[in-house]
C-alpha cells in the first residue's frame, strides 16, 4: 500500500512539473546585460583594451627576461619574480609603419597591466629569412601570465616538432590542424585563455585552458595546461598571484604584430 501512495504521488510531481513546462514563460530569463559595440572587422570591441594600435608602447614595458628566461628552468625562481605590477622601464622594442616590431636581443616586453582570464586579439608577421629553418625561423610567442606560451612561429612549409609549431601550446598540445599563411603575410590569433585558480594554500583547484582560433580556423579546443611553459623537462604548476602580464617572446628574429587587443573576462 506504502508503495502505491509513493508511485501515485511520484506521478502526481512529474505530471505537475510537466505541466509547468509546458508554459513558454518558465524557460524564458531577463538580465540587465551589458552593451557593448563590436569593432569593425577585426578591431577592438567597445569593451576592449586596446594594447596596440599602431601609435605608440605606453601599455608596454621591458619584461627584463631574455630568451633563456623563456626556458623556465626553475619555476620556483623565476615565478615569483613575475610581478603584476612589473619593471616599469619601457619596453625596447620599436614602432615601424604603424607595427610593433622585435628589436631583437632586447628581451621580452610584457603589458604594465596584469591580467588573469581574457579574450586576446593579436595580428602577427613573420619575415622572410635566408636560410633559417624550423624554431630559428621567426619565434615569438604570446606568454599569458609571463609564463603560459601560444607559440608563435613561421609553420607554413618549415618543420618543426608539432608540439612546439604555431599555435601549440608550446610542448604542451599540437594545433589540431596547420592554419598556417606564408612569411610576409598577416597572420590572426583570437585566443581565450582561462588562468589556472590556486587555493589559499597554494594548491592548485583548476588548471589554465586555452582556446586558440589561428587565422579563424579552431586549433586549441579548450586544452588543460600541465603548468607553465617548460623548455626542458616536465611542466609543473607553481602558485602565483591572480593577475600577471601578458608578454612578447623576443627570440631573436624581427617579428611584426599588430592591432593587438584584450578583454578581460
Ligand atoms: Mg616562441
């Protein structure tokens, strides 16, 4: 009999519930959503912080990091010195025909503002070069949080390993396809990238994922980082504070970038 009144009662919610989906109303939701104008093209939204357009480097400074800093032989050193409030110097790198270009030797630059998850747009260039071949042919590279490298690289007919071609997260995952464009036409990146969360004691609760469209194609779906870019050996996470500076790998070739864009999110 017990039984009976639970099986009439359970039908009784379901049919009730039912019921009340069967109104359009009760899956419809309102909230005061921000506007924002989207940018012609490829330009910035309204929302954006625009880190480039041609003009000058203010949102820039000298990351004083060379490119065997790159190379994060010892997370546990080199973290800690990443600051978001960084070195304040300017950043070396010059501004020709409206484009950001590395002055190489000088080091990496990184924004003077941190940031923890965004929304990146970056236009990037690499030059032809006489007799360069696999990474020694135009390297660079966005680094989220001074640490966290989408490899820039000229990957159109020049070899490399997969893992560390453009748009891998270098070492880390393979792009899914080569989206690559000759040297010396522009490239595009439209990269989400979603910081790792630490406790309070300094474990970590979710690992960095990262979204990469390369020239509009898709090439990074949501991938888990293993810990910060790692030149040898294994990548391991080392807690660091919320927000840190996107940076520009200078690795020793004259790339070109322009129309570079954030948006935090
Ligand atoms: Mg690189």
């Amino acid at each position: 009999m017990k039984k009976l009144i639970l099986a009439a009662f359970s039908i009784f919610l379901a049919t009730s519930l039912h019921a009340q989906k069967q109104v359009p109303e009760a899956t419809e939701l309102y909230v005061d959503l921000e506007k924002i104008t989207p940018g012609e093209g490829t330009n910035a939204p309204s929302d954006a912080i625009v880190l480039f357009d041609g003009s000058d480097l203010e949102k820039w400074q000298s990351a004083q990091r060379g490119v065997g800093a790159g190379s994060m032989l010892d997370l546990k050193t080199i973290i800690p010195s990443l600051s978001a409030e960084g070195k304040g110097s300017p950043a070396p790198w010059k501004v020709d025909d409206n484009e950001l270009v590395v002055e190489p030797g000088t080091g990496f630059i990184e924004t003077r503002q941190g940031f923890a998850d965004v929304q990146l747009h970056i236009e990037w260039l690499a030059p032809a070069a006489e007799g360069k071949s696999g990474q020694l042919y135009s390297n660079s590279g966005v680094f989220f949080m001074g640490m966290y490298e989408v490899q820039i690289l000229n990957s159109y007919e020049n070899p490399t390993y997969n893992n560390g071609q453009a748009s891998s997260v270098y070492k880390q995952h393979i792009p899914l396809v080569n989206a690559s464009k000759p040297v010396g036409e522009w490239q595009e990146y439209d990269i989400v990238f979603m910081a790792p969360k630490f406790s309070d004691k300094g474990t970590l609760v979710s690992p960095a994922k990262v979204t990469v469209f390369h020239n509009g194609v898709l090439v990074q779906n949501n991938v888990e980082l293993l810990g910060p870019t790692c030149y040898i050996g294994t990548p391991y996470y080392v807690a660091h504070e919320s927000k840190l500076p996107l940076a520009l790998q200078d690795h020793g070739d004259p790339m070109r970038f322009r129309n570079i864009w954030i948006r935090e999110l």
